[in-house]
C-alpha cells in the first residue's frame, strides 16, 4: 500500500530506455522536496529475440506503474548513433515503454542526454558518474555508480521534476569544480 498523495505530490518515473539494459528511478516530489523512492534495472541479455524483449520491457514497466502509480514519465531520448540497427530497436524499446505509461494514462515528457546532464550538473557533457554522484547529493540517498543505466533513468525524472518547478538547477556555487572542492567525498573512486 502507498502513502496518499497530497495535491501538492507527484511521483514521476524516470526511463533510460534500451533493448539489453532499460534504467528506471521512481521519484516522490512536494514542492522543491525529492525523495528516491525505487531505481533498478531491467536486464534483457538473456532474451535472443527483439520481440520477446519489448515484451517483457511492457510487462515490467506495466508491473513498475503499477506497483508506484506515476503521475509523469520522463524518458531520455536516443541519441543519433551510427549504427541504424541498433537505432531502430532503442527506438522500438522507447516506443514501448511510452506505450506502457500511455496505456495508465500517464503523461509522457522526453529529454535529451544533454538537457538531462545538464539539469543535474549544470554541464551538458558531465560523465555518467558526475551525474550519479550529483544525484547522491540531490537526493542524500546512496545513489549506486555501478548501475549507470539506473542513474540515467533517475536523472531523467529529476530532470523533469526541475523543468516542471521552473527553478534554476541548485548547483553548488562556481559550478561542477565547486561541488567537487566542498564535497570532496563525490570524488569518483572516493568511496
């Protein structure tokens, strides 16, 4: 059972999509307030064939929607590669996991890597690890850099959660080397 929603709460999931690894992060926010409520990933390797993998991405997001109810979908947008396969299916793996959310009458926003990248570091080319560790900070929860595919689904819904608020992105003063000098212990290989 969940905890009843004020007027004022929201819960949006967050989707890195992808056809071998698919990142989800759940957020609860009020007002400027977050709190991580899940983040995983769905792991599809094991799956050969294209379709059986949508399949199984619907029925896991369905059973995520379900079990969290989202009010918002952010989904981060595929970035142009030179592969046109590989383009085609992350494409497919977006297009059902918009599907699942649309099927729950969830409103679906996407973003790109950057925009996402830059909402959460003020750096539109920050690492995946800078991103996770400023996550860590955002939402003082121990957010894993070793599930990257997971921290990029949460930046997506943290992202959105700033984009929504209208507010400017709350970065440390001076930027990234900023943060980084005042919060030694986000080094990477510091933990």
């Amino acid at each position: 059972m969940h905890p009843a929603k004020t007027g004022s709460e929201k819960v949006i999931l967050g989707i890195d999509p992808g056809t071998t690894v698919m990142g989800y992060g759940l957020i609860r926010t009020e007002g400027n307030f977050m709190r991580l409520l899940d983040i995983g990933v769905l792991k599809l390797a094991s799956n050969d064939d294209h379709a059986t993998k949508l399949a199984v991405i619907f029925q896991e997001l369905i059973r995520i929607i379900d079990a969290h109810h989202p009010d918002e979908l952010a989904i981060e947008a595929p970035f142009y590669g030179k592969n046109v396969q590989s383009m085609l299916k992350l494409g497919r793996a977006q297009g059902v996991a918009i599907a699942a959310a649309l099927s729950r009458q969830i409103p679906v926003v996407e973003y790109a890597p950057k925009k996402i990248k830059q909402s959460i570091t003020g750096n539109g080319n920050a690492s995946k690890e800078q991103v996770a560790a400023m996550l860590d900070t955002l939402l003082k929860a121990q957010v894993s850099t070793e599930k990257l595919d997971a921290t990029d689904a949460l930046a997506a819904a943290v992202c959105h959660h700033f984009q929504t608020q209208g507010k400017k992105i709350p970065t440390a003063k001076g930027g990234w080397k900023a943060f980084l000098k005042e919060n030694p212990d986000k080094l990477i290989g510091s933990r």
